[in-house]
C-alpha cells in the first residue's frame, strides 16, 4: 500500500506546492476580472452609443447581457474570496482513506473551502462540509463510512494528521494519535481571544458535528451548558445547511435573533469566514416593533432586566411572573373565545323596506372566522349590502350605504387593541396586573399584546425565512414561544442554557419549549471548553451542574479578594487592569451586576483602553471592557473581574445565576472583589 507525503519534511514541501497552485490560480482569477471588466466598459459604451436606434427587443437583450455580466462578476469575487482565505490556510486535516474493493489509500485534505487545480500534481482540498470530509470528525484510525446521496460509502482510515497552518506557515502537525483532536483542541484553548467569534472547523467534536449535520429536524433545541459552544455549533450547522441545500437557500433565506446588536456584531465574522454571505438579524425588540407597525412605545427586554435587579418592586414582579407563566397563554385563548362569542352583537336593520334580521348578520359575521375578529366588519357590510341591494332589485343609495355602516360598526363598539387586551385583565379580576407608565407598555406585555393582535387584527408573516436561530432560548417565556410559532413556519434552530437565565421568571427549559413544538428533537451539550478546569470547578460551586464536563485545560485558581475599604477594592482593580495591559491577554471583562454600577465604575477607572459597553452599544473591542453581567451573555474573555461581590449585592437566586454567567464568560483568567464580608454564594 503506497503512502504520499509521509514525513513532516514531505508535508512542508507539498505545501508549497498547493500554495503555489492557489497563487497561480489566483492570478488566473484576477486575469479574468480585469479582463472583464475591459469588456464590461467596452459594452457599456457601445450601448450607450446605440440607445437611440435600439428596440425593445434590443433593450431586453441589453438588460439580460448586463445581468449575466454582474452574476459573472460576483462569481469571480467570490472566488477571490475562497482562494484569498486558502492562500491563508488551505487545509487543517487530513485522512487516508481506503474505500471497500480498492487497494490504494485516498489522501483527503480538508480545508474551510474546496480546491481543485485540475492536475494530478495535488490533491483535492474538500470543504469541511463535503460528505467525505465527515469522516475526519467522527472515526479515528480503522473502520469508517460517510453518507451520500447515492448511500453509504464504507472503508478504512489508514492515516490520519492535522495541521495549523497560519499565513502560508505550517505551525504545527499532529499525527495518527486517537487524541488528535484532543491535542490541537487543547491548543486552540489556550488562545487569547478575539473581539470576534472564530470559525471551530480544526475543532468540531463528534457531537457537535452530528449537530451541525443534522438534516433532518424541523426544530432542533440544543440545550448546552456555559461554554459548550452552542452558538458556534449553531451557526456552522446554518453554513452546513446553505452548502447542503445551496439550491433551495440562500444567506438571505435565514434569522437569527440575538439579545443585543453588541453579541450580533461579536458573531458576525463566522459565516463570511466559512464564505458564507452574513445572515440578517433581528432582536426580540425590533421584532416586536415591526409586528406592532410602530404604534406602541414599551420598555426593552434588558430594561426590564435592570430595573428588576435595581428595584424592590413586588408589584411589578408580580406582573412579569404573571406574564411568564404557561397558565397566561390558555387564559388569554380563553378570553379571546369570549371575544369571538360576545364582542359583536348582531342588530336587525331596516333599509328601505328590507328588513336584514340579526341571525343572518350573526350567520355571516360567523362566517368570516378566519379574518381577524377586528377586521372583520367590512366584509360583512359588503354581505350586507348585497342582501339589501338583492331584495330591493336596485343600487344603494349613499345614504343606504351609511345606515349600513354605521349601524353595523356601532354594534361591534369602539374598541381597539389595546383596550381590548387591557379589558382581559379587567375579565380576570385582575386589573392592577396591567400598568402603562408614561403611556410606555412594561415589556412583558408586548407578546401578550403581539399574540391578541395576530387574533383580533392580524400580522404580517414571515414567510421568507427558510431557517429561524433563537438564540439565549431561556430568556423568552411560553407567550413569545407561542408567537414565534405562529410566525414562523420554516425550520427553527433553538439554543440556549436555562441555568444562564438573566430573569428569574422567563427561564425556558428545552422541556418546556418542547410544549410549544411538540415534535422537536433535543441534543444536550454537557462538555465545557470555555475555561480553565479551575474556573469552571469554581463555577460549578456557585450553581451545580452535575452533567458538565470540564476539559481539563489548566491555569491559576479564581480569586476572591475582600477588603475593609472600598477604596482599596478599586485599588486592586486598577493593579489587575495593569497586569493585564503586561499580559498576552487580548479581552479583560469587568462585569458589574447592574448598568448603574458599571457607569459608575467606567468614570471612576477612566482610562483611554477602558471602554464602557451599554444597550446602545454596537460592537465589541478588544482591551478592557466595562459592561452588566446580563450584556455580557454570550461573550467571553480572556480574563474576568467581578468587581463588587459582597454579600449585599449578590443575595438572591437571581444573583446567584447572574454570578455563574459572570464567572462563566473567563476563559484563562477570573478574579472577584468585595468590599467587607463576600457573597454567601462564594463561602465554599
């Protein structure tokens, strides 16, 4: 059995001849757009000459030419993408594989995209993606098989490496070992991070390879635990399924809702990495604004959070907890059945000397059941009017018209949607759970309010959307569930940690969301990459997960630190700030329980590296970064601090789930403060 390219000397010096070809073949690329483009402004100016003397016809075909030209020329920038990021680093693995009824082994490098030179010199790149590339996640050496359309393909994994190979440099290579990618995971861990999220492709582990591949459900809930990387799975599952299904979907096809414009723009960098066009997104807010035509003011989802952790405000959690529950969901269909049943009450007219009886009217108000129940009036005027014009054997007059209109509309009152919904709440003998502030709605009506519409006056759909991501799943209650249900009708993505919940009554259980999507398939993540072994011990003191596994990457044991003087805890914050700026840390996390702490604390260590991250925030940077712990979901760092963590700060479950994210989001490095006695939660 022959092997090709067995030492590392072998290995270096084939890529320089794969580096070569994509130069080469780069080259040819740019020949070819700069070549076009001369014919692009050659035709455009002949064109331009010509327009006085041409036809329709000619003006079509013209119109078709330039679309085939800009269609042409987005292939080639595309192209030049792919072959840029190769000349980078054309491939990460590698296996041998000898298929069932052949003798010689298949060299298979795969890369984050696909290259083929056309020569026997080198061998084709597969995208990750490819059928064949599958194997490299899921077998080590012996046996192995992979899926195609035609069916399964079975064979033998002979030899298997990987590489880091960073601007045209091989780095590293590691061979044929089971823990292969044990080794260049561990690797990959022990990196600074970045003010943006990276593509895993050197990395997929099995499990999260079988997700990513999956096909086949029409909802999928992944519940995983801090750092199991759930999101990044998430979006390279979208860049398999654009790859997979490239004919039917496209980047524009797919949502993603995010918490916060600054987690959209930290994850922005993934799909344009695997050559991907980004998807859109949209937060939960700017969803309900569109859904509401912009007709309400209410308070945002982080709002509410802040004020319920600023706030000793029972009555108002009393409204949120309310609003939360399962149980709002059948009262309010309840009520919406008593709307349907009682809010028109159907009067006899006399036009003319045609009686209309009120059955009939009842009858084909019924009738129109599908239409919303407050759009419903005009298509019984016009079943009205036809009755009233059949009997009389003549056109209405205008004054006929009106009687009808009127009498008609009085009947079914002067109510609109929001006096409805409010009136639900008088229904219940429940009154004072509905408050408007400054004629702003609290946020946790804004779905009941969403779902009511969709009823009584309707919503547009969102029948584009090929595949929806919700992302942070435990942080919408049953009732934005139930309407995200309704409006989206195409394969759902669903993700999330319900013991990272940053409200205490808006905390979905993938059990619970499987109520609201009763045939979808859930996967649970339990392996945490993120930290260090000793910062995801000490986290697991805080809120116990006895299914999370820790990579065992090591690094300095978390430190709490307590003071006397609240003066000497900032002190000690501006020393760590120091050795960070002396570190090989990129990110330092200063994460305050509230956004008045972390405005507060921005001014007091004010300084041109330290930056202040708030709900108006639209990005993530590199440095120090002073933001609430309920903004900082999704983010990680290179090291964490926890300023402020006393005993009176951080007292109730809510803190204590607030103080696991916090912890959570530190990769190398965490350290917490306190001034006087620290938080029960860290007496262990």
């Amino acid at each position: 059995m022959k092997f090709v390219h067995v030492t590392e000397q072998d290995e270096r010096a084939y890529l320089d001849k794969v580096l070569q070809k994509l130069v080469w073949t780069l080259q040819q690329v740019d020949s070819s757009a700069r070549q076009f483009s001369k014919e692009f402004r050659q035709n455009e100016a002949y064109l331009y000459d010509q327009r006085s003397g041409m036809d329709d016809a000619d003006r079509v075909s013209a119109g078709q030419s330039f679309k085939r030209m800009a269609f042409h020329s987005e292939s080639n920038i595309a192209a030049r993408r792919r072959l840029t990021k190769l000349s980078e680093s054309p491939y990460f693995g590698r296996i041998d594989f000898v298929g069932e009824g052949h003798d010689e082994p298949l060299p298979i490098y795969i890369g984050v995209h696909s290259f083929l030179d056309g020569t026997k010199e080198t061998f084709p790149i597969y995208d990750w993606r490819a059928p064949i590339a599958s194997m490299f996640y899921d077998f080590e050496l012996g046996n192995a098989r992979y899926e195609t359309p035609a069916g399964q393909v079975k064979g033998t994994i002979k030899l298997r490496r990987q590489y880091r190979i960073r601007k045209g440099k091989m780095e590293y290579m590691i061979e044929n070992e089971v823990n292969i990618q044990d080794d260049v995971l561990q690797r990959e861990l022990s990196h600074s991070s970045d003010e943006k999220m990276k593509n895993i492709v050197a990395t997929i582990q099995r499990d999260q390879n079988a997700i990513i591949r999956n096909e086949t459900s029409r909802v999928l809930i992944i519940q995983g635990v801090a750092g199991s990387g759930k999101t990044s799975i998430a979006i390279h599952r979208i860049a398999f399924l654009l790859y997979r299904f490239r004919e039917e979907m496209a980047s524009k096809d797919i949502l993603i809702i995010s918490p916060n414009k600054v987690f959209a723009d930290y994850i922005s960098n993934v799909l344009p990495e695997l050559g991907e066009a980004q998807i859109s997104e949209l937060g939960i807010g700017e969803l309900a604004d569109d859904l509401l035509e912009n007709r309400f003011r209410f308070q945002s989802f982080l709002q509410q959070v802040l004020y319920s952790l600023s706030k000793k405000d029972e009555a108002f959690m009393e409204r949120v907890r309310f609003k939360a529950s399962p149980e709002l969901i059948r009262q309010l269909n309840q009520y919406l059945v008593h709307l349907e049943n009682s809010l028109f009450v159907a009067p006899s007219l006399q036009i003319s000397n045609v009686r209309v009886p009120a059955a009939f009217i009842e009858e084909r108000f019924k009738a129109f059941q599908r239409v919303p129940l407050l759009n419903r009036m005009p298509e019984v005027i016009k079943e009205v009017q036809s009755f009233v014009r059949t009997s009389l054997q003549r056109k209405l007059t205008g004054q006929e018209k009106s009687q009808i209109y009127l009498a008609l509309n009085n009947a079914l009152g002067n109510f609109n949607l929001l006096s409805l919904y409010r009136e639900f709440y008088s229904w219940l003998n429940k009154a004072h759970l509905f408050q408007m502030s400054n004629n702003e709605l609290e946020f946790a009506d804004v779905f009941p309010l969403i779902y009511c519409k969709m009823r009584l006056e309707g919503v547009r759909s969102y029948q584009e959307v090929k595949h929806l991501v919700i992302d942070e799943m435990q942080d919408y209650t049953p009732i934005q569930y139930a309407v995200l249900a309704r409006l989206f009708s195409c394969k759902k993505t669903i993700l999330g940690d319900a013991s990272q919940a940053i409200h205490a009554f808006s905390a979905s259980t993938s059990e619970e969301i499987q109520k609201i999507f009763p045939h979808a398939d859930v996967v649970k993540l339990f392996r945490s990459y993120r930290s260090t072994y000793e910062i995801t011990r000490f986290s697991q003191r805080i809120l116990t997960n006895p299914d999370l596994l820790a990579v065992e990457r090591h690094g300095p044991e978390p430190e709490v630190k307590e003071f006397i003087q609240p003066e000497d805890e900032v002190e000690e914050m501006r020393q760590i700030i120091d050795r960070f700026r002396n570190s090989t840390y990129r990110t330092l996390g200063i994460l305050c329980k509230t956004l008045p702490q972390a405005i507060s604390l921005s001014k007091i260590l004010k300084a041109p590296d330290v930056s202040l991250l708030t709900p108006e925030s639209t990005s993530f940077r590199e440095g120090v970064v002073i933001t609430a712990i309920p903004l900082a979901k999704g983010l990680e760092f290179d090291e964490v601090l926890v300023p402020y963590a006393s005993a009176h700060v951080y007292q109730t479950s809510l803190d204590k789930s607030l103080l696991y994210i916090a912890c959570t989001r530190a990769m190398h490095r965490l350290t917490l403060t306190c001034t006087n006695k620290r938080s029960e939660f860290l007496n262990f």
